[in-house]
C-alpha cells in the first residue's frame, strides 16, 4: 500500500476486506511500508477483519511496517497485540501460517 488510507478511501478499501472475507481467508498481511497514514475509519476496519478472521479460526491480519517509522510507532500504539507487525513480508507471511503456536 502506498499513499494514505482516509475516509475517502475507506469504501474500496473496506470492499477489499469484506471480499476476503466473503473467500474465507485465513489470514491477511497488508505492507504499509510505503503508506503515509491511516486514520480511525480504514484502522477500525481492518482491526475488525483481523477479529473477523480469527472469530472464524483464522490468523487474523499482520501488518509490514518499517522500523522506527511514525506509522510503525502509530499502530503500535493503538492496536497493541490485535494486529502484530513485522519488518519484512516474509516474517509476516510466516507468522500468519503458524497458527498453532509452535
């Protein structure tokens, strides 16, 4: 994802999420490292498909953020462990497939 996530892109981008649903996917990993900000409308839905997944028996979502950027320090602040991010899209992709722990 590159640019900024806002209200006026919130409908695509809340499309997107439902038709991930809509396929039953286990898990979802969004690369932010290009992304600019995010505000609450784009956040809280995908925090809610993250929930969606994992109410489902799914991995949830995992975001890709570069270290030490203010959209890293953002998300970190706001979504805790509901959303986990990683540094690379491999690590991402690998944590999302472990959905046993081990």
């Amino acid at each position: 994802m590159e640019g900024s996530l806002h209200e006026h892109t919130a409908i695509r981008w809340r499309g997107l999420l439902l038709g991930l649903l809509a396929q039953k996917a286990n898990g979802l990993v969004v690369d932010l490292r290009g992304c600019e900000s995010i505000d609450d409308h784009c956040l809280n839905a995908l925090l809610a498909t993250g929930a969606a997944l994992k109410a489902g028996g799914g991995a949830g979502v995992a975001v890709v953020l570069l270290p030490g950027s203010a959209m890293n320090q953002t998300l970190g602040r706001s979504c805790g462990d509901e959303m986990p991010s990683y540094t690379s899209t491999r690590a991402a992709l690998l944590a999302l497939g472990n959905t046993n722990g081990t």
